[in-house]
C-alpha cells in the first residue's frame, strides 16, 4: 500500500468541489506563493478571476507599485507554469476597515 501526500489529497478535492468554472483561480492560487514569492505573497490576496482577468487586492500603495513593474513577469511565469494565458491582472488596493484587520491578523499569525 503506497502512501499519498495528504497535501495532494486536499488539492484534489478542493478542485472536484470547486468544478471546472473555478479550476484556473484555484490553479493560480495554489501557484501564487511560489509565482510571485513569499514577501509578495504575503500582501496580496487573489480576489477574484473573471473574464480571463486576474483581480490581486494588494495591502498599500508600495506593493502595488513593485507588482505592477513586475505584471508582464508574472503573466508569464503564470501562462509558463500553469498554462494559464490570462489577459490582464489587475492590481488595486482596498482600504476599508476590515481589510486592514485581515491584513494585520494575516501578517501576525
């Protein structure tokens, strides 16, 4: 009897719940850390795919700046990785309330 990574599993799963309407964020998402890097990662959260284009919520403006400069790179590391050719990425920030509590809660855990 082998053994199967239970990381694998939980991937798996998370695919086949999620149907093939969601398959390419999902993709991404999974990729986003080793994509972009940890640092980068760590200030973003992958909001939402829609029409072939990507939607990055980003934690302030200096992060935004240093993604935007990087786009076209990470465009290609996604359509390179994952094969996933995606038509834009879009980078805003949103600056309410309860985001700032995420990031903070995100950024101290």
């Amino acid at each position: 009897m082998s053994f199967i990574p239970a990381g694998n599993v939980i991937k798996n799963l998370i695919y086949r719940i999620a149907g093939g309407k969601y398959r390419e964020l999902i993709s991404i998402s999974f990729a986003w850390k080793r994509i972009v890097g940890k640092l980068m990662a760590e200030k973003t959260i992958i909001y939402k795919f829609e029409n072939n284009v990507l939607f990055v919520n980003v934690s302030n403006n200096i992060w935004l700046q240093e993604l935007v400069l990087q786009k076209y790179e990470i465009l290609r590391r996604i359509k390179e990785e994952l094969k996933i050719e995606l038509d834009d990425i879009v980078f805003f920030m949103r600056t309410n309330d309860a985001n700032k509590r995420y990031y903070r809660k995100r950024n101290h855990a």
